[in-house]
C-alpha cells in the first residue's frame, strides 16, 4: 500500500507496471491485491488498482493505529475471522481448538486450501490482537492477545 500511495503513483497505479516498479510478476502481485480488496482498502478495475480512502488513511497512519484499522476492517470485512472471535468470546475460558475451524472449512475447501485460509486468518487476527495462538497445543484464546510469540 505504501508503493501505491506514494510517488508516482498517488494511489492508483497500472498493475504491470507497480508489479515491475516492485520486482514482482504480475502473479505475485495478484494476492496482495486480493487481500486489499477483501480487507476494503483497494479496488482493481481494469488493469488499475486504486486505494480507497481506508487504505490511504492505513499508510498515514502510525503502527499503533494502523493495527487499530487493520483489526476493524478484519471483523467488518472477513466472515472467518469475525466467526472465529465470535466463537472464542463466547466459550468457557475464552479458548477453542482450532481442529474445529479447520473442520468447518473443510466442508468448503479441499484440505490444503481449509488449512491455508485458517492459517492467513490467525495471522491477521494475530496482527490485528483479536486473540492469541498457541501453536503446540492450537489453542486459540483471549489470553495475551497483544503478546505474540514470533516463533
């Protein structure tokens, strides 16, 4: 987002060229462009990308805020990650497994695709300290969302 929104882009830019501007084939560009769209901060149209005035407010914010924005535009904008918090909220202790999301979208994706989706949605819900994630155990839980284990 910060490449698009500075010079000499100003926030919309041709993809071919942002993709060679960055080093990146178009293909590697596309699921960057994708998550930007699912999280509200871009639209493609036409062989453009644009930022949205989210995504323009995101790169003028500082860290802190931008986790403040990222957070809200997950629960608003990600049906998985909202379901998840919703789920963990609302269990004894505040933990659930996380074999029980991955279940779940198994019913909608091949296995290797239901652990990818879960995987890139703990690790924005991480990001953006809607919980925490032990991954020996996978337990997902409200305890120390704010404390990430890099590991």
């Amino acid at each position: 987002m910060e490449a698009l929104a500075g010079e000499p882009y100003n926030g919309k830019a041709d993809l071919p060229e942002l993709a060679d501007q960055m080093g990146f084939g178009v293909e590697e560009l596309f699921p960057l462009l994708k998550a930007l769209e699912i999280l509200a901060f871009a639209r493609t149209e036409g062989g453009d990308v644009e930022l949205n005035m989210s995504g323009k407010s995101f790169v003028d914010s500082d860290i802190l805020q931008r986790k403040v924005i990222f957070a809200e535009h997950l629960i608003r904008y990600v049906s998985l990650t909202a379901h998840i918090r919703h789920i963990i909220d609302d269990r004894p202790g505040n933990r659930a497994k996380e074999d029980r999301f991955l279940r779940e979208l198994e019913n909608f994706f091949s296995e290797d695709e239901a652990e990818r989706v879960l995987r890139v949605a703990i690790e924005w819900c991480r990001y953006a300290e809607h919980f925490a994630y032990e991954e020996a155990s996978g337990i997902l839980s409200l305890e120390n969302p704010g404390r990430h284990d890099e590991g």
